[in-house]
C-alpha cells in the first residue's frame, strides 16, 4: 500500500498538552503533560511584556512512517504564548504509511498566539499529513509562520518526497449556544509523483514554500497592502489573500515562493516584526536556538 493511500496507527509517538494562563502581568503553564516523543523546554522570557515561550522538543530527530504526534494548547483569557520548536521537522521515508501531526489549539478572550516552528523538510519518499484545528474568540489574536523545504536527494533533486498535506481549520467562537463559525480552511496539497507541482500556477520554478496565518480583529486591506509592500524586498514570489469577517475579526493568508529557507525566514521574520512593533511595542522575534 502506498504511503499517500496508507492511515497511520492510532497509537501516537508523542503527545503533548500545554495550557497557558495568565497570572499578575505574566502567562505560566497551568498544566504541562507530554508522552513519548514530544516534550517542552523550561519556559523563558524574551522580554518584560508576560509572554511566555516554550520550545516543543522531539528527542527521536525525525517522524517517520506510521508516526503520529498529537498536540492540543489552550491559551487561556488574557494570556500569550509563542510555542516553536527546537529544530527543524524532518520527514524521512514512509514506506507502508505516512507520518502525521495533529493539532488542536483554543484561544480565550483577548488571548495571543504565535506559533512560529521551525521549517518542515520532507526527504526522498517521505509523505506527511499535519492537520491544525483552532477554535478561537473574536478578541483573540493568532499569528502562525510556515516554510517547506525539500531535503537531500541523491539526484539533487528537489520534489522527491511522495505527499504534503497541510491543513488548517480556524473557527470564532462567538459566544451563546451558536458551534464556532468557520473563518478559514486552508488547505495545501503537494504531490510530486502524480503531479508537476514546479511549473505555472503552482510552484513557479521555486522550491521552498513559506506561509504566514494572521487572525485578529486588525486585520484589513491596509494591513495587507503594507505586508505586501514589504516582501517586495526580498527574493521571493508572494501572494496575500484576506478571509471573510466573522463576529468583528479577520485574517489574511500569505503565501511566498523562493528558493532560500533563509530567505523565507527572513521575509516572514519581516513581517512579524511589523505586527509585533505595530500591536504590542515588542522587539522583532530573536530565536536562537543553535
């Protein structure tokens, strides 16, 4: 059986939970618990504004065929979180099954997330599946960064890795009895063997692929124009779109193409910089971590 047709063991690798509150100025952990192959670093503090970080580690290096990891964070009312990772994801080969991430995330009242892991490399005959679901309140404010970036083949190669599928669900809770409404489905499918993912209306001769998430109420065309006008300085091919309004908020997708995982960082590091500066008087992001 194919990897991209395969289903991965319901039995995860890893599990992780995390839940984040807000206490006298600062956000803490109220409930830390990891299983198996995923644990968070000691939290530390970038700066005097409360939010806190916490670094996601996998001891074992690299997801593999049937894997599975399982994440879910809470940011509790008034709280603020930025959650990365350690190093990059890497995706080896999956012969029999694919290796999967799964995500649920809830944000409170006036509650803050950045969610900025490292990039995702997927190698020669590796397929991945990442499904994120994020429930949040229209108070509630999100910024997520992506980069995929093909790994070594030993042709050179870049699109030898069998499927991406990564798949975002974001709903406002609005309050009341009412399910959450969905603001964003955001969805991106690669395969290689089936496909010819490196020409027009796709991957455009660009290797690396770089998303940006943002959901706030601030979110307009404005904003959008501005980050625009941004990434005009960096060697990469860009695109922004805006969500619908739901209960007051918004959210735009940016998606940039290059061929540089540094260059990506850096243009999606420019771009957080301008949000961080512009809503919270924070710093650009400093994540060293080597």
């Amino acid at each position: 059986m194919s990897g991209s047709a395969a289903s991965a063991v319901e039995v995860p690798r890893g599990v992780l939970e995390l839940v984040i509150s807000e206490r006298g100025g600062r956000s803490i952990a109220s409930r830390q618990f990891h299983e198996g192959a995923l644990r968070v670093l000691r939290p530390h503090y970038l700066d005097d504004s409360g939010q806190v970080c916490y670094v996601v580690v996998n001891p074992g290096g690299a997801y593999l065929g049937a894997d599975l990891f399982v994440l879910d964070v809470e940011v509790g009312d008034g709280a603020d979180l930025l959650l990365t990772t350690q190093s990059a994801t890497k995706v080896y080969r999956t012969p029999g099954s694919f290796a999967e991430q799964r995500m649920a995330i809830r944000l409170g009242e006036g509650a803050r997330l950045e969610l900025v892991p490292d990039q995702l490399i997927a190698y020669r005959e590796a397929s991945y599946r990442q499904n994120t679901h994020i429930t949040l309140r229209p108070s509630s404010s999100l910024v997520m960064a992506e980069v995929v970036t093909p790994g070594w083949s030993p042709d050179g190669a870049s699109f030898r890795y069998e499927e991406l599928r990564l798949r975002n669900e974001i709903r406002v809770d609005g309050g009341g009895s009412a399910e959450p409404t969905l603001l964003a489905l955001d969805n991106l499918l690669i395969r290689p063997p089936l496909d010819d993912v490196t020409g027009m209306g796709f991957m455009e001769g660009f290797s690396h692929l770089g998303s940006l998430l943002v959901v706030d109420a601030r979110v307009d065309q404005a904003l959008a124009d501005e980050l625009y006008a941004l990434t005009a300085e960096h060697d990469a091919c860009t695109g922004i779109s805006l969500t619908r309004s739901v209960c007051g908020t918004g959210g735009l997708v940016l998606r940039s193409l290059s061929n540089s995982t540094g260059e990506l960082n850096r243009l999606l590091g420019a771009c957080m910089a301008l949000l961080r500066e512009r809503w919270h008087g924070r710093e650009p992001l400093d994540l060293r971590k080597y």
